[in-house]
C-alpha cells in the first residue's frame, strides 16, 4: 500500500511516519522497519485535506470507536474475505497432554476451516515447582526420555509437513521444559511480555541421566545422540545449533553480535551481548531478550496484538475445535 504523511524520525533501520486518519481526524504515528518499505518519495508537495469538524461533545460509545482505529480488532463476522485464526493449544504437560495421537485428530477439522493462520499457543511449565494438574504430593514433570523425543518429532512433522501449505506461528505464554525445542521447529515466534522460553537442561537430565552411564565413550555417544534429535527440531527454522547447545548443557556457554538485524551466536562469551556466560548454568529467555536477540519475531500481550504483529488489522477466530 502507499502512504501519504510525514517522516517524524528516521533511522538506519526504520521511520516513525505520521499521518492523519482523514475519516476521524486523527493524527497518528507509525513506526515502520525499512526492510518493509519498497520505495520512498520524499519532498513531494500535497494539498492539506482539512479533518472534518467534529463536535465538541463526543459521546463515550463514538470515542470508544474512534479508539478502535489503533491496533487490530477481532471481528465476530463471518465474513470470509477477513484473514482466519485456527488456535492449536499446546498446554499442559509434556507427553500426555501433548502428544500426537491427541494432535492427529485435529488435522480433518483444521483442513475443513481452511484457515489463513495456524496459531500454536503454548502453555507449558514442565519442570517448574508448580502444579499444572494433579495433587501436590505427585506435581507433573513431563516426559523428554529419548523414547519420547521421537513422538515429538512426529508432533511437529503433523503440521510443519502434513500442513505446511498454511501459515503458522507459536505464540508463547510459558515455555519451561521440552516444550522449548519444541517451539524452534516455528521460525515464526512470539511471546506474552512474561513469558520464559527455557528448562530444556532439566529435561534432558530428567529424561536421560548421562551421568550414570559408566563408560565415558558410551556416554559420549548416547549424549551427542540425544543433542542430535533436540537440534532436530531446529532443522525447520533459522535457530543455530549454538543456541540449542547452551539451552541443555551448561559447560557451553552463549553469546551474540548483531549484524544489520541478524544475530551471529558465539559458544562462548565473546559477543557483544553475553546469554550465559557460566559453565555452571544453562541458557535461557525471557520475553524481552528473546526478542531482542531475534528469537523471538514480537512480544504480544493479547491476540489482537499478535494480529497486528503478523499484519493484520482485522480477523476472525476459525470455528475449530482445537480446544476441544
């Protein structure tokens, strides 16, 4: 599309754009990355368009829906030109809750709404001390022994191959687990502000204990096996071994350096921005940094703001049964 307005600010790698809405009068500012600008006119002369008057008084339902030309909006119409959301929840715990048999039968309802977007909402917190379901005395860990990683692997192939002609993104509201490796099979992620992206090391211990493997060649071997299958995941997106490596085992460490808006990860400390610089600890993310290293392609607190993320001002929720 082609805007008219006026540049505000500029940078090396964006511009805040202001412009005036001509339908309500109002002036507003958009920031825009140059790597999605095709061309820009500048010093072009244009005939200001006068706001229309508006009355001093202004009834609260008019300003709430003056209000709603900012962000994205979902629409509660049926209308099938509007760009459709099929929510894939992924919540719970590892292994029994997610698990592809469960997945599987959500494939004929997901092709018979032919949805624009495939959003895979997760919601797992596997290895923190906190009760998901069950009782206190017996609190769910989730299930990443090697047996396990390859019912994943078909989790993910279900829909990264089985349905990769629709679009897809993983919007993450906690990821502390192996749900982690889970959601770098998506190059397309997002994250609640408090969302952490993380707990793959305590995974992996729980779910092989390469310690008590007496023979160090033995253990070498079943070790670099088991990094193999987590990478695995990776080999759908741009996620770099690096990063999966200092995720799971402490004696690497992490680091970046920008490059224009890539990020050149290091297995050391050498980057300008140090992720774990200890061989005593493993990586991990919050919202913020995730974003800020690339991870991450956004922070959303709701789904319209996911919408707008994505490029969407207006959509509609598919009427799936995912949930279900």
């Amino acid at each position: 599309r082609e805007l008219h307005g006026r540049i505000a600010e500029e940078s090396d790698d964006s511009i805040v754009f202001e412009l005036v809405l001509v339908e309500s009068g109002i002036r507003t500012r958009m920031t825009i990355l140059k790597d999605e600008i095709a061309s820009i006119a500048r010093d072009i002369a244009a005939a200001e368009e006068a706001a229309p008057e508006r009355p001093r008084q202004v009834a609260q339902e008019q300003e709430a829906e003056t209000h709603s030309t900012y962000g994205a909006r979902r629409s509660d119409s049926v209308d099938e030109s509007l760009p459709s959301f099929y929510i894939v929840p992924l919540k719970g715990q590892m292994g029994t809750d997610i698990t592809p048999s469960i997945y599987k039968k959500m494939v004929d309802d997901i092709r018979a709404n032919d949805p624009d977007y495939l959003v895979f909402v997760v919601d797992c917190r596997d290895y923190e001390d906190k009760i998901i379901y069950g009782d206190v005395e017996n609190p769910e860990k989730g299930f990443a022994g090697p047996e396990m990683i390859d019912r994943y692997r078909e989790l993910v192939n279900i829909f990264r191959d089985d349905l990769r002609d629709i679009k897809q993104c993983v919007w993450i509201h906690d990821s502390v687990g192996i749900s982690s490796a889970l959601a770098f099979a998506w190059n397309d992620v997002y994250m609640t502000p408090e969302a952490r992206l993380g707990g793959v090391s305590d995974a992996a211990r729980r779910g092989f204990d390469f310690e008590n493997i007496g023979d160090e060649d033995v253990k070498g071997k079943m070790r670099e096996a088991y990094m193999a299958f987590l990478r695995g995941f990776a080999e759908y997106s741009d996620v770099v071994p690096e990063v999966i490596d200092a995720m799971v085992r402490a004696e690497f460490m992490l680091s970046g350096s920008w490059k224009g808006r890539e990020v050149q990860w290091f297995a050391s400390a050498d980057g300008q921005y140090v992720v774990d610089s200890s061989d005593q600890s493993t990586a991990s993310f919050r919202a913020k940094t995730a974003e800020d290293l690339c991870l991450s392609k956004g922070t959303a607190e709701d789904l319209d703001d996911l919408a707008l993320l994505l490029g969407f001002r207006e959509y509609r929720l598919a009427d799936g049964r995912g949930e279900e």
